[in-house]
C-alpha cells in the first residue's frame, strides 16, 4: 500500500503499538504495588533525558534546576515509568517550544517531590488543558505525534498516586506538573 493509505496504516499500527505498551506499563505497576517498590534516583534519569533532547534539538536551550537539596531525590517506582513520564513531557515542550525549556524538581513533603517542566512556546488556553489530557487529542495534526503523550503521564502518575496538572508557564508557555512520591529517608549524595 502506498501513499496515503500506507501512511494512514502506518500511523494506526503504530498507536496500536502505543496503547499493548501502556496496558502492559500498567499491569506492571499493578503488580509492583502489591509487592517491593523500586526506587529511582531522579537526576541521572533527567540528565539521561536532556541529553537525549538536546542532542534531538541542538538549537534548543533546555535547563535542568535541580537545587543541591534536590539532588538526591529518589523516585518510588519504576525507572521506565519515570523516564516515561518525562520523556512525554520534554517531547511535548520540545515541539512547542519557541526556543527554551526548563526543567525543576524540589522535595514538596514528606514522601513526595515535584517536577515541572516549563517551555516558552504558545502555551495552552484553560480549556485545552483540560483536552490536552484526553487519550488521543491532538491539537494540529501537522506537528508528529500520536496525541497519547500527556494521558499517558496522567494515568502513569495516577497508578504511583501522583498528580499530574498543567498551568500556564511563568516563561509564557506550558507548565507541565507532576508530584510523584518519593523514597522516604532515601537520597543520592
């Protein structure tokens, strides 16, 4: 099948493909919370992240804030589940990004820290960020992508009891916030 038939079969496999992973992601979460948690130090994972974007977007400035009282934070759950998350969040402010993402994570209380990533492009109205988590919403069809990103966050932050909202960016953007439980009594020195 060629041209736009192909395409479009292309594209539907593909978000097959997308949706057999997330029940499996999500099954493997069900079964991690009746037994161990895993523990995931955070900031490694978010250099692996920005180095990957940054090496996709040479031309993009991205900041990782990470306070010296945060660097130690570890994540209760799954490696693949928080690069996930945030790999989700750093593609989306790199399509729509005019040019700057900033990346912070500070210890909110016990047993939980936040990670926001912010970028400088067009942002969203309140209505279209209540949309933007829908499963399969996509907002132009022109720019890549299957529209599963940020439902994909939510559900993934609800399974660990997170919270996952977005809020306009003090850089005049999207503001893209996750509060995520951490390993209690447990840092990264």
């Amino acid at each position: 099948m060629g041209g736009g038939k192909g395409r479009l079969v292309s594209e539907q496999a593909e978000r097959m493909r997308v949706q057999v992973q997330h029940y499996l992601d999500r099954a493997r979460v069900a079964a991690l919370s009746e037994g161990s948690v895993a523990r995931t130090p955070v900031a490694p994972s978010l250099e692996r992240l920005a180095k990957v974007i940054r090496r996709l977007s040479p031309d993009l400035t991205l900041d990782l804030a990470v306070p010296q009282g945060a660097a130690g934070i570890v994540f209760a759950g799954e490696r693949e589940d928080f690069e996930e998350m945030v790999g989700n969040l750093l593609e989306n402010a790199s399509k729509w990004s005019g040019g700057r993402i900033l990346v912070r994570v500070a210890a909110i209380e016990a047993g939980r820290f936040r990670l926001s990533v912010e970028d400088d492009g067009p942002g969203l109205s309140q209505a279209r960020m209540v949309e933007a988590t829908k499963r399969g919403r996509r907002f132009d069809e022109a720019k890549a992508g299957s529209g599963l990103g940020l439902s994909i966050v939510l559900d993934t932050a609800l399974q660990y009891r997170g919270e996952f909202r977005l809020d306009r960016s003090s850089l005049g953007g999207l503001k893209a916030e996750l509060d995520l439980p951490r390993a209690v009594g447990e840092t990264i020195s």
